[in-house]
C-alpha cells in the first residue's frame, strides 16, 4: 500500500465552537471507514501552520486516495493538499540503483 500525507485547512465557516470539530471529525471518519474500508489511517496530527490538520494514510492505490481526499471535501469546508509519501528506507533503496 502507498502512504499519502494530507494536509487540510478548515474554513472559518467549518465550526463555531470546539465541540463542533470533534463531530466534523467523526463524520468524516465514519464515512471514510464505510466507503474505503481498505483505507489504512496511521496518524493525525493538528499542526500549527497554514494547515490545521495532517493525516498520514495508507489506499491501495491513487484512486481510492482521490476517494478520500473528495470525502473529505464533500463535507465543504476544507481545502486539501495531498501528497504521496516514500518511506525513508524504501527511497535509499530506490536512489542507490
């Protein structure tokens, strides 16, 4: 499976209290789990920065990255950048040929 870093920024229209980003959060993560089961979640961070959000997934493939992404974007209040993920290792072995 690829690992895919994905940054998200909410919009200041997403929410109007705390308790309002802990739904958000479980909405999005429930329909990600029920419509890309195969969709492996390593690790969410929020960040300081331009983004509020970094989640670290691993999909089979890029198509099913774009799924995710688009959910996440469904919901309308967030801008995505999303960006394959080499793990250190893996990239030594691929430059050392």
């Amino acid at each position: 499976m690829t690992t895919y870093a994905m940054l998200t920024r909410l919009t200041p229209e997403a929410v109007k209290s705390p308790s309002d980003l802990v739904r958000l959060e479980r909405s999005v993560s429930d329909r990600i789990r029920k419509e890309c089961p195969q969709v492996k979640w390593v690790a969410n961070y929020a960040i300081l920065g331009p983004y509020d959000y970094l989640d670290l997934f691993e999909a089979p493939d890029e198509t099913v990255a774009a799924k995710v992404v688009m959910i996440v974007r469904s919901f309308g209040h967030a801008h995505t950048e999303t960006w394959t993920a080499v793990p250190w290792e893996r990239f030594k072995q691929l430059i050392a040929a």
